[in-house]
C-alpha cells in the first residue's frame, strides 16, 4: 500500500467534494500511480541494512555486510547497504546515540549509507531494543521523488475518480 498521498494540483472543481472524500480519492489515486510505478515513486518507510544470522558463538550477527566467514565482519566498514532507492533518512542511531547527517553520515547513490570520519559497527546485539547499548539502527524512507509529471498524472486521475465514482460505480457509463 502506498505510504502517503502525493501532492496534488487539481483543475477540476471540488468545492462540493467532502473533505473525507478527496482525502479518500487521493489515497486511491495515489496507490494506483504507486503501483503502476513499479512502487518506486513516493516515499516509504525502508528497511536497515542487517540480514541476520545466528553465529557459532550463540550471537546473533549481519550477514550483509560481507562475504567473510568470521564471526562479525571482515574489517573496518565505512558503508552499508540500504535497499532501495533512498528517498531520505530520517535517523542514524549508534548504540543510542543519534547521528548528526552531513557530519557523521551521508548517503551515496545507490543507496549507500557512508560513516564519515569513522566506522560503522561490525555487529549488532540482535536482542536488544533499538537505541540500547549494542544496537545499530537506520530508520529511512525509500522511493524516487514525485515530479511534476507524477502531481499531473494524480491530479487528473482524482478528478476522473471523483466524476466517475461520485454516485456509486467507478468508469463505467452513467446515466
């Protein structure tokens, strides 16, 4: 489902359109557009980089880091992987403490999460709550802007969805 409505520029009239109802036909309207995007257009809560795995110490340790068989990591490691594409980020937090952006992280195409002047953590307490001792944690959002092209296209589709849907069926011909 999509995250959030687009923004809109509507030409049709909906000053008789309950405030419900626009809210409604946006959100429709929006996913619509977002799924034949491919889901890559709007912003989206993401994932952090961690793919779990349990080590032979009982640990519990991230497998996307690197390909090395060692029990965390297979050296010092300045960029992680978000999947994406990376629309923004809204926090970095390291062992609770939250990261300042443009100063100790900074994003590179394609969704790389870069640690400026130091190294990211090479393994994670997997048990503990996010922002405790031992945690690592990315929350961002993914997706590629909506452009002009995708506020008209929404645009004009709400106003198809409101005429057609107004009082009952949608887009089939009305008497």
């Amino acid at each position: 489902m999509v995250c959030e409505a687009w923004p809109t520029n509507l030409c049709c009239d909906v000053e008789n359109v309950e405030a419900d109802d626009l809210e409604r036909w946006t959100l429709v309207a929006s996913q619509i557009l977002w799924a034949l995007s491919g889901r890559r257009i709007g912003p989206c809560p993401g994932a952090g980089p961690w793919i779990p795995y349990l080590g032979t110490d009982g640990a519990w340790r991230n497998a996307s880091v690197c390909g090395c068989k060692s029990d965390c990591s297979c050296g010092e490691l300045y960029e992680v992987y978000l999947p994406g594409p990376v629309y923004d980020v809204g926090s970095v937090d390291v062992d609770g403490q939250v990261l300042t952006p443009g100063a100790e992280y900074g994003v590179d195409a394609p969704g790389k999460l870069v640690r400026l002047g130091g190294c990211w953590p090479d393994c994670r307490d997997m048990a503990a709550v996010p922002g405790e001792p031992g945690t690592f944690t990315v929350t961002y959002r993914w997706g590629l802007p909506v452009d002009e092209a995708a506020v008209a296209a929404v645009s004009e589709l709400i106003c198809h969805l409101l005429k057609g849907c107004g009082g009952g069926s949608c887009g089939g011909p009305h008497s």
